[in-house]
C-alpha cells in the first residue's frame, strides 16, 4: 500500500518527509498569513493549531524511528509557533492578546483608553507563584489580582474583563466635552459606570442604616485605581453567582463583605472578616495582630475558592427550598423561591450571618425546621380557619345579613327590588336620627375587626418567614380594632358629663348636630384621620414618595403600621402632573355625563359609553399631537417622498448645531436641492438597504417585468442610484415615482400651442414630472458628451444645446422649436439609450446612424431657423468627405463601447427605464408586507423624536433571545409533512404567500421540480419556509437588521464627503485585502458595530443536542457560521470524578462560529443544575453574564423584528 506514495517521497525517512513538509508549510503558508494589519486572524489562528499538531506528530514519529532529535531550525520554528498559539486565543469581541493590538476595534482611542486603565497594577502585592510568565511579560491586570485574592475562575475573570473594558470605553467616547486625551481614561467615565453599578448597593446600604464600603484613598493617583477594583470585584462576585443573581440584595451582602477587612476588638484581637471589608484591607496594607502577616481574604484565594465556599452554599439553600416546589403542584406558601429568600437580606439581621458566614445562620435553616403549636378546636385545625375561601364565605354571610337586616327594619322590601341604589335616598342627617343607628355602628366597627383579621389570615400562610416585627403589627391591628368596637358605640350612647369643662367649652360647636353625641363626632373624626392622610397622600404623589424613602425614625413608625417596610417598589408613582391630567380627564367626563344625565340616562352605562367617547377624543388629539400616521398609503407617500432626506437628515444624522425646541401644528422639512447632494446621498444609501432588505427576503421582484415592450424588475424601480453624478446637478428619485412621467410630458409638449411659460407650467404643477425632465434633459446630454469625442461633432453638440438652453432661459423655445417631432427625438435615443445599455461592440455603426438620424430631426424637422455656425460646419465636412460621428481609424469621433463602470451602467438602466416606462408607478411594490413597511419607515421619519447621536456616542446594548427546543429551521420532512387536510406547509405557504414563492423561485433561478434536486437549493428551500414561521433562525434575521442598521449609520458618520457620493456599496463590495485591512473603512465599521451591539442566543440545550446529533444543534451551528457576531449561551452537563467518585458538573458556555465549527470562548463552572423551579427564567440569567453595553432587550422567539 506504501508503494506509490514511497515513489514520491523525497526525503530518506518518513521523520525526514515531515520534517521538511513542515518547514514548508510555516515558511510558505504561515509566514505568508501573517500580514500584519492585513492579517486575516482566524486563518492564522488555524494556520498555529494546524501547524502545531504538525509538531507533535514529528516527534512521534521520531520517537518511533527511534532517530535522536529534530533539527535545531525546526525546534526554533516550534518555539516561534507555540508561542504564538499562546497568542492567537479564542477572543469574543476584544482581543486583548498580543496580537489583537493591530486589530481595528483595539485601535479606537476609548478602547485603548480603558485597557491602560486595566493594566495600572503599581502598588499591588502579589501572591507568590501566581502565572510568573504572565508578571514577567507585564500582561497582568487589575482583575487578574482580584482572582489571585478571591478565587475567581480564569473563564469569569476573561468574560468579565471585556465587559468592564467596554463599559469604560462606550462611556468615555460619550463624554462631553470630550476628553484630551482620548487615550487616557477620563475620571468621569469611571464615576459614571460605578454610579450605575452601586446604585442598588448603596441604597441597600442606607435602608438598612449601614455605611457602604466604597472607600477612597487620599493619593489623587490611586483612586481610579480603587474605583476600577471595586468594580471588576462586583462584576467578578456578579459573574459567578449563578442562581444566587436571582436575589440581587444578596450579591450587595456579598460585596459588603469581600470590599473591605473589618478588625473588631474581641477577647485576643481576634480578626472578624466581615465579606464587606476585605478588599480595603487587602489595599492598605493591614497586618493581622495575631501573626503579624498581611491580612488575606477569609475563603482565600485557591482556584474556584469562591465558587466553592461562597456560592455554594447559598445555592445548597435554594435548592433545597425548590425541591418542596413539587413540579408546580405544592402551595407557595410551602416553599420559599428566589424573592423570598432575598427578603431575608432586606433586614439588618442578615449581618448576624457574619463572614465568614455561619453555617448555623437563619438563612440557612430550612423552614421545615420551624415548629408552630397547633390548637385543636372542633375536630378541625386552627389554621383551616384562616383559609381565604372559607374566610370570604364568612364574611360576606355576616355582612349580608347586617345589609340585609339595616334596609329590612327601615324601609320595606319592595323598595330593595328595584334597581336604584336606596342609599343615595338618605342624607347622612336622616341616617343620623335613626332610632336603630346603633346597629350600622356595629356593623362598621365590626367590618375594621374583620379586615385585621382578614389581614392577618391571607399572610398567616407565611408564618415560617415572619418576623417579630410583623407578628406584633398584625396582633395590634386586631387590638385597635376590637379597641375601636368598643369605643365607637360606647361614645355614640354616652354624654359630656365625665368630660371636664374646659373641654366641654371646645366642643361646643358639636352641639349643632342634633341627636348625635359630641363625643361620638370626635370618635369618629380621630378613626377617620388616618383615611383623610391616605386621601392628602394621594393628591401629592411627590409627598407620598417623599415620606417612603424617608429614613426618619417617626416616618418608618407610621410606614410599618399601614404596611411592612419593604426593600424594592417604594416611592414608585406616577408624577403631580400625570395625576392632575387623569383627575381633569375624569372631571371633564363626570361632568358631560351629568349634564346630559337628566336626558340620555343608561344606568351605570352610560359612564362606560361617556368614556369610551371621551378616550377616542383625547386618544386621536395625542395621536395629532405625537404626528402618528401622517403617511398611511403609498399614495401620501409620493405626495411627500421629497420630504424623507429631509427628515432623515434631521433626525437620524447626527449633527453639532443645537435643535430647536418648541410646539408647531405642522411638520414641514426643507426640500433637499442640488447644491446640497451629500444629504440626499446618505438618504438615498439608507433608502437602498432596505430596498435590498426586501428583495432578500423575497418581497419584492427582479424579475423583468413588461412595461411598454421593455421589461425592468421591481428592484430597479425602487432603487436610487447609489453614486451621484456631479455633472447631473440634479437630486435622483426613485425610478416608480418618475414612471410614465416622460411619455406623458413628450404628448403634452407635441400638442401645446401656447406660450412656453404656460407649457413649463404645467409640467412643474408635478413635481415628479419637473424632474423626471430635467434628469432626462442632463442625462441627454452626459451620454453625448461620454459617447462623442470628435472635436466637430462636439462643436455642432455644443452648439445646438447652447440654442436650446438659450431659447428656454428666454420662454422662446416654441417660437423656434417644432415640438411635433419630439417624438420621433424620443424614440431615435431610446433606440441609442438600449445599445448602450447592451453594450454591444458590433452595433456601434447603428450608433453612428441613430446619432446622425437625431442631429436630422432637430436641425431640419424641429429648428425654425437654420445656425450659422451649424451651416459652416456641414460645409467643412462635405469638403472633408467626411460625415458626422462617422470617424476613422486615426480620428474616431465616438467612443464605443465605453468603459464599463458601475455608474455608468447604474445611469444608463436608470435612464432606460425614466425614458421606457409608460404605466404608472402607483402599484410599485405589489407586495402588501413591502408596502407596509415602507409606509411604516416612511411615517416614522415625521414622528417626533430625539436626534441621533454618533454612532461611538450611543449607548451599547445586547439583545438576548430565550431558546429551549424550539424549532430553528424547518427539515425537509416537516416540509413535506401532510396535516389530517392533507395540506403541507410548503403548500400551504406557496398559496398564502404566491408573489413571495415566485420571488423566491426568481432569485434561485429554477423551477419548483429542480429545488427538490440539489441539497444547496433544499437547503435554501428549508431557509425560506423557517422565515415565514416561529422559528429561531427568523428571529436571528430579524434581530441582525440592528447590526446592518449600526454598520450604515456608521459609516454615514466615519465617511468623508466623496465616500458617501460613492456610494456605501462600494464599501460592501470592495476586495477581500482590502476589507482584511484593519485600517480600511469596512473594519472601522465592524469595530463599531460589535462595539455597540452584541446578540446572544441562550440555548440551553446546545449540548446536550451535540451529543444526541440532534439536527436543531446543526442548524444552530449553521446561524452562528452566517452570522459571524451571533454568540450561543448553552449549559453543559459532563461527568467529572471528584473525590474518587463521578459526578455531573455544570457549565456556562458561551460559544461562536468559526470556519464551520463552535469555538468555545468562556466555560464557567457553576455550583450545580442551573434549573431550579421553572426552568425559563434560568435559562436567561446563565446568558446574562456573556451580553455587553448599558442596555439589554429581549427578545422572545415570536418577535421578529426590533
């Protein structure tokens, strides 16, 4: 079997043909990837691995042929390569390696900014024997310290160190006035991150009357430095917590205590870490009295050391407690989930834990462990009495009867059958002198001792997590009430006469009310204070929210009678100005009803008929208002297209000059003219992105479709040409709004007999007409000047456009033009316009026969008088014996075909179709979804809304979508899967969607029976159907048009002036080199792009699909190889041995596609199953960790679109 490949072998042994090989491919291939900036770095990444493999295989080798040791140069050559693998490291976004510092997005200056900030490590001590390669190259930071204090994992600290950078950097870039320099990191950046950080904390602090351990040292030049570690120590504390995220005041007690090192004065000195003093002391330099050594953190600083003993622990709790769960089916009030454990950290006997925290603690104490005493009473159990349902049922038995038995003594039964309320038959001075009175007293006395009961009944299913506090409210409510039983019938029966005189003087003026006790009236006024302070509370929000966040000892008093003091949801409510809107709304509406209430009068309805008015009224004035639905159809959408650059302008593009703040009924934007063609170019790259976004999902057509004998597809009817001719001096719109214009104009022009004034007229009395005119008159005369290089024929050009341009500066063109021909003019470049479209070199004598039949028409049929210059040049040729345009070999006079650019094959189809097209454009596009989105597009631009910043002065954000097992793109076999109709999705959607599915066939250039042929095309095919469901994959698109819309916007603000008249697709299509350039506007674009916005998908079961060779795992796989910036959040479940036995260990991985494989980027260990309970919401918070930026949206599988 060796016999041929022995043949060709051209060293002496195989260890020797390695060997050799090798040495090629680093000399030949590595050496020639590695191109500096122009590097593409995942090839020389592979190209390192690859090469290394290549090593270990030559020494195998050797060791078997038994040969004594590889050649010095090739040792060298692996040195210089495991070196560099070291290097080229898996990165997510920032590769901070060494070799990632040539990389565009390492070069912005907010970026470097925030890696130097990192890297200040002056003053630190460092553990011994912690990565010496690491301190002695200097690649140490920050965060590498805090791992070598606390035990962080390596994979946390890597994830958490580019989300602090980026942080730092979006931040920076953003300030204002911008920093000098922009290379170092501005202290207003760093305030403004750790503000947003420890808002939370320190409002935790200040609730439980604690002073936070954010302390500053007093040297200016170590204070950044501080600020940063306290930082990454909350983002590291945060990035390991796992399920313990789920209860944020608990990682605020945490951080608490690792921050700074608390000495207390025990019985020998003894040292009391306290995880909320750690940090601080580590800094300082503190000595431990007892061993005269520094102090070190209480759970140290060995690998995964706060996994192990800081998370662990609180996750044993919650787990513990989410196995009483049951699968949903046990009660809550038998379990404790994640808000109910972090309550316990809502009150300052959560310190009693201590730090290192005690195992003994309450926290960890099951509530199982808790013992209550049970009182039998009646065969049944105390607590079955306390039940909600059978509580209710005895309430609303006791209270009806009390009704029942108030209107049976006063009034008759016949009266309580009718449906108007009797009450409002009584005033409160008839209901006074009621002999019987004594009973509603009763009644409503009785109703306060129900409601304390009442509330002690619906929470008493809690009892387990009550404290004393609660417990001694709950028994005081009912003691007041009782109290209040007692006291209000009493003072209603009872006279003045124990009550002494000087009192009796004040309350004279309660004699007035006849046949009620003065005394009883001031009962009554002292149990109704309460309900008047709720009342004022109300009418002034901004007091209400005042008093809750109050720390006063007399406000807390007052706030724990009427509810229990709680952490989250104080001071949250709706501002004075929202209140007094809905109180006038419903005064304005209480009042129509009353006045109209004696005539139209519906009971109770007629309220709910006055409101549904008056909501429709106010409704449509703020709709008015907010200029929602200004465009509603194509039609209004012509009417105002001229307005869009305008408004784009205004809006999207980011600009120095100050906006204008004030009310206007109107929305006008100024027109955009010729002088101003930069604006109309970003317009117009904008406007052609989403064009190009509808024909790949198959909106729209491009296919030829036939207009007057010549076919032009959808596409080109909506495009803008990409480039803008200077020459033109003239802005282009799109192809459908000009369509049939120049037919239409050419008729008018051939019949009209009066003035040219009223001619101009009416042609500008549409707009669209007007240019489409004017383009096709400069269009005219570029191709005549790009075709036409002669010097007479250009002479006799020039002189005949001279005529022309001075005859309508002067309103005589009809006097000494015939417009009759102009038709015959029209149909002669027509005929011209289409060879130059083709491109034809063979046709170039009807080129020169076309250009001498049109100089025919206008110097004999159309010109009234001959020129003289005209008259001299056709002397001079027939003297030569030469006709125009006709040219030699020596002197052409035409240039054909001409060069081929893109603009010039962009103008001349646009021209073609402006000069072909005879039917309306009203029906372009067809497709209603298209039609939708454009009108959508177009109103939101007249909306009014805030101006964009830069796209570097934005805010970052990530977009995380939940993933389970959901569908991501549909097989062949579901495709052609038949329902019990017998109707599969393929047919079902070929029939929902028809336009769609030709569309779709067009762009593959096939027919139906050739798709179910080719596996690309089935491929294609599964793609198209996924699209138009609940699929991953259609989420995935939609959520990528962020990025695209990032990317040009971008690059409307990076480009210079003549980039953006060239065009954005210029930059998409530009040469593979040169978009490997790190400097070249494209990466610039993509360093923006993955700066600002980062996508993750959290598909929980990746893993174990790739195990099973689930399909779903393949077809995600194929998402993050499309989609280079998708990231994929997954659990993996493996079996490790521990402690001599196995057992399953769970990881968070985050992973990304590469050269068509999942490239692991971070594997953090987590304390065990990360489903605890439902299964959803962890899901999300195991992803939480890999998003980046200031803002996070999700985005469930059924939303398509942002």
């Amino acid at each position: 079997d060796d016999a041929s490949s022995l043949a060709s072998r051209v060293e002496k042994s195989d260890a020797g043909e390695i060997g050799s090989y090798y040495k090629q491919y680093y000399e030949h291939y590595v050496t020639a990837l590695d191109q500096g900036d122009k590097a593409d770095r995942a090839q020389l990444e592979k190209a390192y691995q690859t090469a290394g493999v290549l090593f270990e295989v030559l020494c195998a080798v050797n060791n078997t042929e038994k040969v004594e040791e590889v050649a010095p140069e090739i040792m060298a050559t692996a040195k210089d390569v495991q070196e560099k693998k070291e290097i080229y490291t898996p990165y997510n976004i920032l590769p901070l390696d060494a070799a990632g510092a040539s990389q565009s997005i390492m070069q912005l200056e907010e970026v470097k900014a925030s890696v130097v900030a990192l890297g200040n490590i002056r003053g630190l001590n460092w553990p011994s024997g912690f990565d010496p390669q690491r301190q002695k190259a200097g690649d140490l930071d920050l965060l590498d310290w805090l791992r070598a204090m606390f035990g962080f994992q390596r994979d946390n600290v890597r994830n958490m160190r580019e989300h602090l950078i980026l942080l730092l950097a979006n931040n920076h870039i953003r300030l204002h006035p911008n920093p000098k320099p922009l290379t170092m990191l501005d202290e207003r950046a760093v305030d403004a991150v750790m503000s947003k950080l420890f808002k939370n904390y320190k409002t935790w602090c200040k609730f439980l009357g604690r002073k936070h351990s954010l302390r500053l040292p007093q040297g200016s030049q170590e204070i950044q430095q501080r600020k940063i570690l306290y930082m990454g120590l909350y983002l590291l504390i945060w990035g390991e917590a796992a399920n313990v995220r789920f209860m944020p005041e608990c990682l605020c007690y945490i951080f608490h205590n690792v921050s700074i090192l608390r000495i207390s004065n025990a019985t020998l000195f003894l040292l009391f870490n306290k995880m909320a003093h750690e940090l601080h002391g580590l800094l300082a330099g503190n000595v431990s009295i007892v061993t005269g050594e520094n102090i070190k953190p209480s759970y140290g600083g060995d690998d995964e050391a706060f996994l192990r003993k800081v998370v662990k622990p609180i996750y044993c709790v919650i787990e513990r407690e989410a196995e009483k769960n049951k699968n949903g089916t046990a009660s809550h009030a038998d379990w404790c989930n994640y808000d109910d454990l972090n309550e316990y950290f809502w009150s300052s006997d959560c310190f009693s834990l201590g730090w290192p925290m005690r195992d003994d603690g309450d926290f960890f104490k099951s509530t199982r462990d808790m013992v209550m005493i049970i009182i039998a009473w009646s065969g049944a159990s105390l607590t079955e009495i306390f039940q909600k349902d059978l509580l209710y049922d005895i309430s609303s038995i006791f209270i009806t009867a009390a009704i029942l038995r108030f209107i049976q003594t006063n009034y008759s039964l016949k009266f309580a059958k009718t449906r108007i309320l009797i009450f409002k038959r009584l005033t409160s001075i008839e209901m006074l002198k009621m002999g019987n009175f004594k009973l509603y007293i009763y009644f409503i006395t009785l109703l306060y001792f129900v409601s304390g009961v009442l509330d002690l009944a619906i929470n008493f299913p809690g009892y387990h997590r009550w404290r004393f506090t609660d417990v001694l409210r709950n028994v005081l409510k009912i003691v007041v009430s009782i109290a209040w039983v007692i006291i209000l019938p009493l003072f209603y029966v009872r006279e003045l006469s124990f009550v002494p005189e000087n009192v009796k003087d004040m309350l004279s003026f309660l004699n007035q009310v006849k046949g009620v006790s003065p005394l009883y009236v001031m009962a009554v006024a002292l149990y109704l204070l309460p309900n008047l302070l709720t009342a004022a509370l109300f009418i002034f929000p901004m007091l209400r929210r005042w008093i809750e966040n109050s720390d006063w000892h007399i406000i807390r008093l007052l706030l724990w009678w009427s509810q229990p003091r709680v952490y989250v949801g104080r001071g949250i409510h709706e501002s004075q100005f929202a209140l007094i809107k809905y109180t006038l709304f419903w005064l304005i509406l209480l009042c129509a009803k009353f006045a109209f209430s004696y005539f139209v009068q519906v009971y109770f309805m007629d309220t709910q008929i006055w409101y549904s008015i008056f909501s429709t009224i106010y409704g449509g004035v703020s709709g008015a208002f907010d200029r929602l639905g200004e465009i509603r159809t194509l039609g209004m959408l012509r009417s105002r297209f001229q307005s869009l650059p305008g408004a784009f302008n205004a809006y999207l593009v980011p600009t120095d000059k100050s906006r204008k703040r004030g009310f206007s009924l109107s929305k006008r934007f100024a027109k955009v003219t010729a002088n101003r063609r930069s604006e109309a170019a970003k317009f117009a790259q904008l406007w052609n992105e989403v064009i190009c976004s509808f024909r790949e999902e198959d909106l729209i057509s491009d296919r030829k479709v036939p207009f007057h004998r010549c076919f032009n597809s959808e596409m080109d009817l909506l495009l803008v040409p990409y480039t803008s001719d200077p020459s033109l001096k003239l802005i282009q719109w799109p192809p459908f709004l000009l369509a049939s214009k120049i037919p239409i104009a050419l008729d008018m022009a051939a019949q009209f007999r009066s003035k040219d004034s009223e001619l101009w007229k009416r042609i500008c009395a549409d707009e669209y007409m007007k240019c489409a005119v004017t383009e096709c008159f400069e269009s005219f005369k570029l191709v005549l000047n790009t075709l036409v290089v002669g010097e007479n024929e250009k002479r006799t050009i020039r002189i005949i456009i001279m005529e022309i341009e001075s005859n309508i500066s002067k309103n005589t063109l009809l006097a000494n033009f015939r417009m009759a021909p102009l038709p015959v003019l029209w149909k002669k470049f027509v005929e011209l316009v289409g060879i130059l479209k083709d491109g034809d070199p063979s046709k170039k004598d009807a080129v020169v026969f076309l250009l001498q039949d049109m100089l025919e028409v206008v110097t004999r049929d159309m010109m009234v008088n001959e020129i003289r210059e005209l008259v001299e040049l056709g002397h001079s040729n027939k003297e030569s014996g030469r006709q125009l345009f006709a040219g030699t070999d020596e002197k052409p006079a035409l240039v054909f075909p001409p060069v081929l650019t893109a603009h010039w094959v962009e103008q001349i189809r646009r021209l073609h179709i402006l000069l072909t097209i005879k039917e309306s454009g009203t029906d372009i596009p067809s497709n209603l979804e298209a039609r939708r989105r454009i009108a959508f597009f177009a109103n939101s631009l007249f909306m009014d809304m805030p101006r964009a910043p830069r796209v570097r002065n934005m805010l970052s954000f990530s977009v995380l979508t939940p993933y389970y097992s959901e569908e991501t793109v549909y097989s062949k076999t579901e495709l052609e899967m038949e329902n019990e109709d017998g109707v599969s999705i393929i047919f079902y959607l070929q029939k929902i969607f028809p336009d769609e599915w030709n569309n779709f066939t067009e762009r593959l250039n096939c027919k139906e029976s050739e798709i179910w042929e080719n596996d690309e095309k089935i491929l294609q095919l599964r793609h198209w159907v996924s699209l138009r469901g609940q699929t991953l994959c259609r989420t995935v698109r939609g959520m990528m048009y962020y990025r695209r819309a990032l990317k040009i916007q971008a690059f409307l603000d990076m480009a210079t002036e003549n980039e953006i008249l060239e065009g954005y697709k210029a930059i998409l299509t530009a040469p593979d080199e040169d978009k490997r350039s790190q400097k070249s506007l494209y990466a610039q674009l993509e360093a923006v792009a993955d700066l600002k916005f980062t996508y993750v998908a959290t598909c929980q079961n990746y893993g174990n699909q790739k195990r099973n060779g689930d399909r779903r795992a393949t077809d995600i796989l194929n998402l993050m190889v499309n989609n280079p910036s998708l990231r994929v959040a997954y659990i993996d479940e493996v079996e490790e041995r521990e402690g001599g036995r196995a057992q399953k260990v769970y990881y968070s991985v985050l992973v990304k596609g590469v050269d068509s494989l999942d490239q692991e980027l971070y594997r953090i260990k987590l304390p065990g199953n990360a489903k605890l309970g439902e299964g959803k919401p962890e899901n999300q918070n195991h992803a939480l960790i890999f998003t980046r930026g200031e803002a996070l949206q999700t985005i469930d599988m059924n939303q398509v679109r942002p």
